[in-house]
C-alpha cells in the first residue's frame, strides 16, 4: 500500500473514531443518569457493589478521552486549529499527502512561475527556464516532445507560434535546435531544403522554370521563406535567375536607352510571356527596371556592365 493510502485510511479512521465515540458517549451518559435518578433496585444493588465501579470507571475514562480528542478534530477541521499547508491544492483530498516541502508544490503543478511559488511558500526559487520553476521529470517529458515534433516537421521545420509560453522557454535548452525565422528545424534536416531537387531544377533552367506541381506545398513555401526560391504572380524562379535577367536586362538597355518590350526579353531570355511576365515583374518591383508604358527603362539598382 502506498502512503497517500495509508494517510488517507488514518485520516478517515480518526474522523470515524471520534463520530463513533461522540453518538456512543453521549446516549451512554445520558442513559447511565437516568437509570440511576429513577432508581431501579437491581441497578442499584450492583452499582452499591465496590468492584463494578472499577471497570465502570475504566470506561468512562477512556471514553472521555476519546471524546476529548474527537472534539478536538472536529474543531480543527472547522476552526483555525489546524495548518493551512497549501493554499492551492492541485491535488484531491484522496490523493493529496500534503507537507511544507517546497518540491511537493512544484512536482504537483509541474510548472509554476517564480512570484507564484513564493505566494505559495515564502520562498524565493531560482527559475529553471524564464520564469518557470520545473519539476525535472516534466521537464524532460517536454523536451522529448517537442523534440519529436521537431523531427516530424521535416526539413519545414516547427512553426514556433504552435507552442505555447512554456514550450517557447523550454526551447532555450535545445541548444542543437536553433530557431530561424520563427520555425525550429532539426540539424539532420539544416541542409536538406538547400539541396533540394526543385532548387536544382531551378538553376539549371533560370529562364524557363519548371512547374512545382510534385513539390510539397509546405517545402514550397519555407524554400520561399528562407530565399531559396524567388515566387512571383506564381511562377517560381531561382535567386540565379533574377541576376541573369538584371544582366540581361542592363545589355538590352546598354543597346536601347530608350527601353526595351517585353518581345525583346522574351526573345534575349529564350522564354514566352508566361515566364518572361512574373521575371519583368520582379525586376519592376526591387528596382531594376521601371515600366514606362510598353516599355521597360533602367531603374535605380540597374546594374552597370
């Protein structure tokens, strides 16, 4: 039998202990007084005998007694005789085996803040992460499951924003995981996105990009997100692409200050509209090039060849 059972049996045993003597006693007392007031002469005759009064006596005593200490419990459970040794329990009066040990209220809550604890105790603790004071078992059951989250996110990695406040301090003591961008990526998979086919694909074919159609979604935009691949109105491009259509761009402007149509890119790029439209549009938007009409003039990141 484990002690919170045994705690609990005591506890229970003495509150029936002190129920019984106190519904036992009392009728006893009562009765014992009547039956000698009205005087029954057989009573009477064995009460005038000297040696009933000794077990008589014996009894009464020890029932006073436990009257006494039944009393006394019924008192500390409702008065103030008693000790307040958690103002919060966490814990069933059942399971509860409560103590003023500082680690019982921690392994009971498993986390709690620094200022909270001491409310609780008057004592002032060293958080272990943050502001969190944790029991070490828990600890660990955290760390092991956001680790296993981790893994199973893949090369995308765990979007940080998922985990609640705990989880997010817990964090600190991963020192092989180290967030980037919000996201919490494992080491076997820190390279894997930058090697990635798609990626591969993208740089052997700058100007005529291939459709991502077999390309996890999730890979797809955490490649984007870390500057891997370049999306714009939907077509995806390798950072690659983008210096090679500045470089172009600058030759054709070098030939026609005046601008230049998205035909003659085309045509320089070996593309069609489909590719050539989204490229243009990038360069317009960081600086390359400006739209003037049908035309494309030099911007102001215009690279000088």
């Amino acid at each position: 039998m484990n002690r919170k059972s045994i705690g609990t049996q005591h506890f229970i045993a003495q509150r029936l202990t002190a129920l019984v003597n106190l519904l036992i006693g009392i009728p006893a007392f009562v009765i014992f007084l009547r039956v000698y007031d009205e005087g029954y002469p057989t009573i009477k005759n064995l009460l005038s005998q000297e040696i009933i009064w000794i077990p008589m006596v014996i009894y009464i005593l020890s029932l006073t007694y436990h009257m006494k200490i039944g009393v006394g419990h019924m008192l500390n459970d409702y008065f103030d005789g008693g000790e307040v040794l958690d103002v919060d329990p966490q814990l069933s009066a059942a399971d509860a085996v409560p103590d003023r040990s500082v680690d019982r209220l921690i392994r009971e809550r498993g986390w709690v803040e620094d200022k909270e604890l001491e409310r609780l105790t008057g004592k002032k603790v060293s958080p272990d992460i943050g502001k969190w004071i944790v029991d070490p078992e828990v600890l660990q059951e955290t760390l092991k499951r956001i680790r296993y989250e981790v893994e199973s996110a893949g090369p995308v990695g765990l979007d940080l924003s998922l985990l609640d406040e705990r989880d997010r301090a817990a964090v600190e003591l991963l020192d092989d995981l180290q967030p980037a961008s919000g996201r919490l990526i494992s080491p076997e998979f820190s390279h894997q996105l930058s090697d990635h086919p798609f990626v591969k694909q993208l740089i052997e074919f700058p100007f005529t990009p291939p459709d991502p159609k077999e390309v996890d979604r999730a890979e797809l935009r955490e490649l984007v997100r870390r500057g891997e691949v370049i999306e714009h109105d939907g077509i995806f491009f390798a950072p690659i692409a983008v210096e090679k259509a500045s470089e172009l761009v600058a030759e054709l402007l070098k030939s026609n200050p005046e601008g230049f149509t998205v035909s003659t890119f085309r045509e320089s790029a070996g593309n069609t509209r489909k590719h050539a439209l989204p490229l243009l549009g990038h360069l317009d938007e960081t600086g390359i090039t400006r739209r003037r009409g049908d035309v494309r003039i030099a911007g102001p990141r215009l690279p000088s060849i």
